[in-house]
C-alpha cells in the first residue's frame, strides 16, 4: 500500500454576519508507505486529526487528491469509498465508540460483518488477549473503564489486518503502561506490513516510530525519518 496526499488543503466556512473562512490545513504533501510507522504530534486544534481523517478517507479536502496507490480515493462513489474503507483501512478514532448492544467480542468482529468476511472468535480472541482483555469478551462495553473502552477499539481496528491504520489519540485514555502496550501492538501491525499512522501527544511515541512529524498551524513538519 502507498498512499500519497498531494497539495491537500482543508478550510471552513464560518456562519453567521462575518462569513469568514477558515484554513485549518495548509497545503499538504505526504506519503505513508506500508510497514511503517508515522507519528504525527502537535497541540489541540493544531490540524492532526483534520488531516488524518482526509487521508483515510472521512473528510473531503477542499482542495488536492488522496490516492491509495494509484486509485484517488475522492474519486469513488460513496459506496465505492465505504467498501474500500472497511476493507483496506483501520481506524480508532478518538472518544468511545462501542456498540453498547453488543458483546466486547462482537463489537471486535464487527468490521468483519459489514464487510460479509465474518471472522472466527478465535482472531477475535486472540487480540483481546494481546490487548489485556481477554477475560471480557463476553461482558458489555458498559461494564469496561475508558481505558478497556480504547482497547477494545484498538481489537476491533486490527481484525481485518488492515493495510493502514490510522490512530487518533489511540493511548489518551491510559497509563503508561498500557500506552506501551498499544504502540507495541501498532509496531506489530507494522511489522507485518501495515502502514501504521498515528496521531499522539505521547512523546515516548519516537521510540516505535519510523518517521515523526509536527503538525503546526496546519503545516506538517518532518522531525524524524526519511
């Protein structure tokens, strides 16, 4: 997989007397190529997550092309683009995001199911354990911490074995402990030719990450890697 962002931008209209518009990405180039890890740092409302929710595909650019190897996503139908999202991408966003109707283990195999590709309780159990939640596969996501709450996110993101991952603050809600366990499990994914792309606020994030950026005021500036 290589996914390439050329010129990309991303501004917003303001409503009301004033009707200003407001930049918050500056154009952009990148690429992210499989079995790596990118990290991207920088403050709140700097422009990290507007960006990685261009480049995965949930947020139209005002202006430049996203291409996923040499198909431009922004191109599709979005029915095209839904198919190709939960078949080729993982994502954790930030907050909680857990169907409460259902099991920790059937939210895990969720992205499966929607795509008809059903995969076995074993695959999901198999990352529950590696996420330290192995004994809560039966529970409901409302008797999980927020830390259980991202973890589980974390499960459900890996089934498929995604070609890219994207992460928005995957470790805001944990300890260090567990922040090391779930760079550790993204390493992995890495390793096993995903590209992974992780927004974070973690500094010890430099020690999994191939290449780091800085994300400020909209502009993306390279600290670490080629």
């Amino acid at each position: 997989m290589l996914i390439t962002a050329n010129n990309i931008t991303k501004s917003f209209r303001r409503k009301g007397r004033a009707k200003s518009s407001v930049q918050i990405l500056q154009s952009t180039d990148v690429s992210i190529q499989s079995g790596n890890v990118y990290v991207i740092l920088g403050r709140s409302g700097s422009g990290k997550s507007t960006l990685i929710n261009i480049l995965s595909g949930l947020l139209l650019p005002s202006g430049g092309s996203v291409k996923y190897n040499d198909t431009d996503i922004y191109s599709l139908t979005d029915g095209e683009l839904s198919q190709l999202r939960c078949r080729r991408v993982g994502y954790i966003p930030q907050g909680q995001s857990a169907v409460a109707t259902l099991t920790v283990r059937e939210n895990v195999l969720l992205p499966s199911a929607v795509i008809g590709e059903g995969k076995s309780f074993a695959r999901a159990d198999e990352l529950l354990k590696q996420l330290g939640l192995s004994e809560l596969g039966d529970a409901s996501p409302t008797e999980l911490s927020g830390g259980e709450l991202r973890r589980l996110a974390i499960a459900r993101a890996l089934i498929n074995s995604p070609e890219v991952i994207f992460a928005d603050e995957p470790t805001n809600d944990l300890d260090e402990e567990n922040s090391r366990l779930v760079f550790e499990q993204l390493k992995k994914a890495a390793e096993s030719g995903a590209a992974v792309v992780i927004v974070t606020h973690e500094l010890f994030a430099y020690e999994f990450a191939d290449t780091v950026y800085r994300m400020q005021s909209g502009s993306l500036i390279r600290e670490k890697g080629q």
